[in-house]
C-alpha cells in the first residue's frame, strides 16, 4: 500500500473545517479495505470519506479526510500524523505527517454579579473574566469611579487565562461614611486590557505570513523566524516585529459597569420612629419613676422605745444586778447581754433529711421581705448541738426563716428551696413561736484513711465497709471499697450528715469496727486503723550436715526483747519452736551450736501464719577471715575498728597501721556461717560488708572519706583572677573561710580551696574590694569534690565618677 497526500501543511482557523485529500494505491494481490486516522487531534473531530475505501489490487483510489477544529484549539503549529490502515492481516500501515497551523483569534468576556450591592459602606462584586479565544491572555483591570467618591480596590489586578477558561477577580468599593440621609447609588467602572501572551501563537502567525507572501513553510523552522535581536529572518525570512502580535488582531478594551447603593445607617423614618419611641420611653419614665416612688416604697420601719423591751426584771433575775442608781426607768445595761424583753421569738428543731438527727451549727436568719422582692435580715441564730433554735427581740409580724450553713443546702420555711413557696411565721409579742421545724439536706460527704496491716512482707488487701447507725437504713452496708497498694481507702458519696460504722476486714486478721461522723459535704480524714491478727510460731530442724543436732540455740527479737529457745539431745532431736510471736512480722533467727558454725535465718510470718518447715544444717569448727581497708585511692588505713556481726560474743579488732598498714585478720569464727564485718574510724563514713565464713579468698574493703571539699576560682567579668577575695561556706551554724591565692607553682591566681567539709548543703559568698558580692548554693557529699565559681562585677559606688 502506497499514500501520497495533497498537502503537508494544514491552516485552518479555530472553528473553522478543511477536507485532506490522500491518494491511495493497494500494492498487494487481494482487494483491501483502507481506513484512516489522526493521530493528535482527537477522533471526534475528523470524519474520513468514505469511512472504508475498497481498492482492487494494482488500483488506486482518493480517502478524503474531513477536519474541524473547536473555537478554543490553541493557536501555534501543532504536528500531526495520518495513520492509513489495512483491513488485510499483515499489511503495515501507512503514515503521513502534517503540520497544522492554528492562527490567534483573542477574545474575552466579562460578566459582574452582582450588578448592584446595597452595602452600608462597603459593597463586593465578583468579576468573572472568560477567555473565549484559542491563546493566552494577560488581562489587566482597572476601576474608576467617575464622581472620585469611592474607592475601588480590585484583587487581583492581573490574571492569566488559558484558552477557554475563566478566572474570578474580587473588586472591592469603599464608599464615604453615611449616618443620615437616604440611599445613593455610585457607579463603578472596571475597564479591562488584553493582550496575547502565547509565545507558540506567535511563530504560528509568522509563519502564515510566510506562506502568504509565498515562502516555503519547510525552508526553515519557524522558530527561527525571529532571532533573539528582533531582526529580521535571513535567508527568505519576513520582517516580524518582535514587539507586536505578529498579526493577531487588536483587542479592544472592555469595560463593564457596577453600581454600590449605598443605605445610610439611620434612615428618614428609621430617625422617626426612634425620636417618637424616645419620646414615648422618657414619659414612661417620668411615670413609671413617679409611681415607683409614690407608691413603691417600704412601708415606715417600726420602732419601739427602750420601755417596750422592758429589762428590769429579766436583768435583775439573770444577772443578779440592780440598775445603776439615778438611772432613767427602762434603761438597759451599758455592758452585758441585752435581753430580749417583750419582742417577739421563734424557736423549732434542725434535723438532717439522711437520717433524722439533729444537727447543730445551722446558720437561721428571720428575714422580712422588702418591697422591690428583696429580703432584710431582721434577727438571725445558730442551732444548738440537739438542733434546736431560738431567734429572738423580733417585732410582731410576719418573717422569713431561711436555713444554710457550708455543705448544706439553703431551706426556706417549711422546707422549700425557692424563696416564692416559703411560709411566713408570725412573731408575738412577749411570745414564743414554736414547732417551726424544718430538715435540711447535707452535700454528699467522703471518708478516706489508711489500714496499718503491721510488720509484713506481702501486701494485704483490705475491705472497708460504711454502715449508717441511725436513719432508714440502718445497718445497711451503704458504701464498700479496698484498700489500695498504700493501704489507703476512700468511701465517697455518703449521705451526710450522719455517724457510720466503719469495718475492716483482710484475710488473716481479726475484724476491726471504728465509729465516725461526718457532716453536710466534709471529707473526713480517718485515722490509720492497725490491723490486729493472731500469734505465728516458727519451727523446723537443725543438723549437722548429716543428721539432727540436739545443743544448738535459736534466738530472735520480739518487741526489743530477746526469745530463745534450744534443740533436745534425746527424743525429738533436734526439733525446735518459737511460739507465741506476733503476727504480720519478719523475724531474723539466729543459729548456733558449740564446735559448729553460726547462721542467720530470715523468716516472714503473715498474719496467724505458723512456719514449722525450716530446715538448717549448722557446719562444725572454726575459721578465721583475713582482709585490708583501704581508701578510694588503694592506700592502706590503720587504726580502723573491725566489728563481727551476725553471732553472739562477736569478736573486734583493729586495722593493722605499720607494716601491712590497713590489714586484720579475724579467727574463732563459725565455719561456714554467713556474717558481717563493720569498720568504724573518725573522718571515714562507717562501712558494713557481708563475708562467708571459709572462703579462701582475702576480704578487700574499701571506705569512703565522710567529708568533702569544695574548690573554684574567683575572676571579674573579663576572666581576670581576683587574688585575695574572701570565699565562705557556712551551713547556718558554723563558717569555713579562706582566700583566694596568687599564682604559685601548680595553681593559677584566683583559686580557693576548702577542704574538710562535712556532707551537707552550703551557703557559700565570695566578696572582694571595690566589687559587689555573689553567692551560690553548694551540695557536698561525702568523700566528693564540689566546685563553685564567682564571677565579682564592680561596685559602682566605688568607682569614681560611676552615677552621674
């Protein structure tokens, strides 16, 4: 198959169709059917006429291709290839390659919403800018208000649009500000510029203009067409302006108009209605305070003279005095109590709504209600411990009784939290007003504590149980929990106020009850409560390695007090118990039979645990331990105190301070036996280390220095050494000082040292003349060196000239 097109170089405007001619000869032996396609432009746009043509064999027929291109297809010269298909198996297709020149069609659209915005102050339109041509355009926007009263701010003022697409553009308008007045329009005015901004747009059009004027349109590569210098093409090339459009049409400018109406704050009638509503609230204050102050007052407050409380009588009963001679009839006393006299009282009964008792420290107040809805307080007492009240020198009338203390819930009379459904009580005079009695509510209160299980190793779980011993529920296990692994417990939300019964309870260990009260909301904190549990013994067998020892003793402590007990020689061999031992306990056993070592046993007993399986073999003779004390840097230490601990009648020696200077040695001791070896000296921190009796290895200890030293320097603030500063540590009971040195061989100026400090924490202040003071905290520890630097800033005062 053979194809010869008719062109190889396509123009054909956006929009616009053209028809490619293709001649077409089958070169094989059988009839075919050819078909055709192109490849870059997509299927829909190219339509083949026929869509099969059927070619005999040596004949030579035309397929016609049929191109059209949408309004948007960019501009520029874009290759293609016509693809010619056999039908025939194993016939390979044919392919032409075209070049398509789209030339510029720029064009735009503006479209505003909204037209109008009725704003205040400020109106926002949106722009929406469409590029409706087939290049890219850089459009530019502007907008003016031709009466210069608004200012309009346009976001972006540039946009960039590819062919067929569109771009929103945020135009802002300020107007003046408007307070008064009725609405007014203001026109905006947004003009906008385009201009191509398609490099490829521009070879296309250059070229066009080639083929125009008869140019070959393969002589030379339209890119070419220009030179970086915008002269023109050599060898045949048109003249193209690099600056201009090379051809594409000019765009005009578009413009598109807005209009802000701009609405005052405060319109005409809006300026109406206030000044009559005014109008209108200023008479109905004038009324409404004309009313209030004629009508609405409290009525006159009652008042009594010195004779309606008449105390003569009550005094002379009570207090067992006269009154003071020349004194006036009903005079009351300059000092004392003032009795009541005739005025009113009322008295009632506080009881808690949980469980009925009484409760005492309840504030009660007699109010009288005002006119405006509010309360006075007229008289108010305090409940006693069996809940009762007495409110007394109350005016005849009728009052409020309102109830309330912290963790309680405010009640009025008869039991009513809302002020609106209390009753009033009415007070007589000379009288008292009883049975006004009320309940009132506690705020749910907590009881935390901690359980003291004793000496024991394993943790102990306890249960805590709350039970009310009055009220409703009355034995009732109201509140359960355990103890956590602190041995704290915490019972919430109980209901208060009330006494409960607090039961302790852990495997092992007797019950415990503790009684307690709580009030209205307290968090009562208990006190540790110690578990008690029964005795414990502890027994076993001792041998010898080979069979029972009868002879050996067994001793623990109980209470700081030493128990013992002994193995028989005959019958029970060997068997021993230590009875009657307090329980939870860790006990420490100690074992020894003459002619045999000595042991330590450790034996944790639970609560009433009996250990009756210990099983220990005693080794027999003796053995000696042979060691050295040292310090930190390997040097012998002599005169040091060597202890044995762990068997009775311990032997003691000393460290060996000439010769082998830190050696001991230790003989008679237990074959076997695991001890301890304790060195005492003063200036060294007491050392305790465990050994085993037999072993053939020397014992290596080493002691620590029990104090510390403290070194540093003292400089000023350019790094120079200050010789001769004082530098003190003090503890708050006792002062080291020294000085800081010059330079000698071995040190730098400036340094200080104190040594022989105890282990502790030290104030420690550096000072120098003519510089401020410093100081700093400083731990030491024992056998450690702590270091503490001072930096000493001038003193200004002894500087002359320094401030002014």
């Amino acid at each position: 198959m053979r194809v010869t097109a008719g062109s190889t170089l396509v123009d054909l405007a956006p929009g616009a169709s053209t028809d490619l001619d293709f001649d077409v000869v089958n070169t094989g032996s059988v009839i075919d059917g050819v078909t055709a396609r192109v490849i870059g432009l997509p299927e829909q746009q190219v339509r083949a006429h026929p869509p099969v043509l059927a070619l005999f064999p040596d004949s030579a027929g035309r397929l016609t291709l049929s191109l059209e291109l949408p309004p948007a297809y960019p501009a520029g010269r874009h290759p293609l290839t016509v693809e010619v298909l056999s039908r025939q198996d194993g016939v390979a297709s044919e392919y032409v390659d075209l070049d398509l020149v789209v030339p510029t069609r720029p064009d735009f659209r503006l479209t505003m919403r909204p037209e109008v915005d009725r704003a205040h102050r400020t109106g926002r339109f949106v722009l929406s800018v469409t590029n409706s041509g087939n290049v890219r355009l850089a459009v530019t926007l502007a907008a003016t208000d031709p009466e210069r009263a608004v200012t309009a701010r346009v976001v972006p003022e540039r946009l960039l649009l590819d062919a067929g697409r569109s771009g929103d553009v945020l135009i802002e308008a300020r107007g003046p500000r408007m307070i008064f007045g009725s609405e007014v329009d203001r026109p905006i005015t947004v003009s906008a510029l385009a201009t191509p901004a398609d490099e490829a747009a521009r070879q296309a059009d250059a070229q066009l203009r080639r083929v125009e004027q008869g140019a070959d349109p393969q002589s030379a590569d339209p890119a070419a067409l220009i030179n970086p210098d915008g002269d023109p093409t050599p060898g045949g090339g048109v003249p193209v302006d690099p600056a201009g459009d090379l051809g594409a049409p000019n765009l005009p400018e578009q413009s598109i108009a807005a209009i802000l109406r701009q609405r005052p704050w405060i319109t005409r009638g809006m300026l109406t209605a206030l000044i009559l509503l005014a109008i209108i609230a200023l008479w109905a204050a004038i009324f409404l305070f004309g009313l209030r102050q004629v009508f609405a007052s409290d009525p006159p407050t009652k008042a009594a003279p010195a004779s309606f409380f008449d105390t003569d009588i009550v005094l002379q009963a009570s207090t067992g005095q006269a009154q003071a001679e020349n004194a006036p009839p009903g005079a009351l006393p300059k000092d004392g109590s003032m009795p009541s006299g005739l005025g009113g009282t009322i008295a009632g009964t506080v009881t808690a709504t949980s469980d009925g008792a009484p409760v005492g420290r309840i504030l009660v107040e007699a109010l009288r209600p005002r006119a405006d809805g509010g309360l006075d307080t007229a008289s108010s007492a305090a409940t006693q411990a069996d809940g009762s009240f007495q409110v007394a020198g109350l005016f005849p009338g009728g009052y409020l009784l309102r109830f309330s203390a912290d963790g309680y819930d405010p009640v009025f009379y008869p039991g009513t939290p809302d002020q609106a459904a209390a009753t009033a009580v009415t007070a007589t005079s000379a009288q008292i007003t009883a049975g006004t009695n009320v309940q009132i509510t506690g705020h749910p209160a907590s009881i935390s504590g901690s359980v003291d299980p004793g000496d024991t190793l394993q943790p102990v779980v306890t249960t805590v149980t709350a039970r009310p011993v009055s009220g409703p529920q009355t034995g009732q296990d109201l509140a359960t929990t355990t103890t956590d692994g602190d041995n704290r417990y915490t019972l919430p939300d109980l209901p208060a106020p009330g006494t409960y019964q607090l039961s302790f309870a852990a495997e092992g260990y007797q019950p415990t009850v503790v009684s307690t009260s709580v009030e209205g909301g307290a968090q009562r904190l208990q006190p540790a409560v110690a578990l008690t549990a029964g005795p414990g013994q502890i027994g076993g067998l001792i041998t010898d390695g080979a069979g029972p020892l009868g002879g050996a003793t067994i001793s623990t402590t109980v209470g700081g007090s030493t128990v013992s007990t002994g193995t028989p020689t005959v019958g029970d061999v060997g068997r021993f118990v230590l009875g009657n031992l307090p329980t939870p306990g860790t006990y420490v056993l100690q074992i020894s039979a003459p002619g045999h070592g000595g042991t330590t046993q450790v034996v944790d007993l639970g609560p009433g645990q009996n250990r009756l399986d210990l099983t220990v073999a005693l080794p027999s003779g003796t053995d000696q331990v042979t060691g050295r004390l040292v310090d930190a840097a390997g040097n012998g230490i002599g005169g040091a105190t060597v202890t044995v601990g762990g068997m009775t009648n311990p032997p003691q020696t000393g460290t060996l301070t000439a010769g082998t200077v830190g050696g001991f040695s230790l003989s008679g001791l237990p074959a076997g036996a695991s001890l301890t070896l304790t060195f005492t000296k003063a200036g060294y921190a007491t050392t305790t280390v465990p050994i085993q009796v037999g072993s053939s290895q020397a014992v290596s200890v080493t002691m620590t220095d029990s104090q510390g030293r403290l070194s540093g320097t003292v400089t000023d603030p350019n790094g120079t050494p200050i010789a001769g500063a004082t530098v003190t540590a003090t503890d708050g009971k006792r002062s080291w000082p020294v000085t800081s040195s010059s330079a000698f061989a071995g040190a730098a100026a400036g340094t200080f040292v104190i040594a022989q400090l105890p282990a502790g924490a030290y104030t420690v202040t550096a000072d120098a003349p003519s510089t401020l003071a410093r100081t700093t905290l400083v731990t030491v520890t024992a056998g450690g060196q702590s270091t503490a630097d001072f930096v000493l800033p001038p003193d200004p005062a002894a500087v002359p000239g320094a401030g002014g």
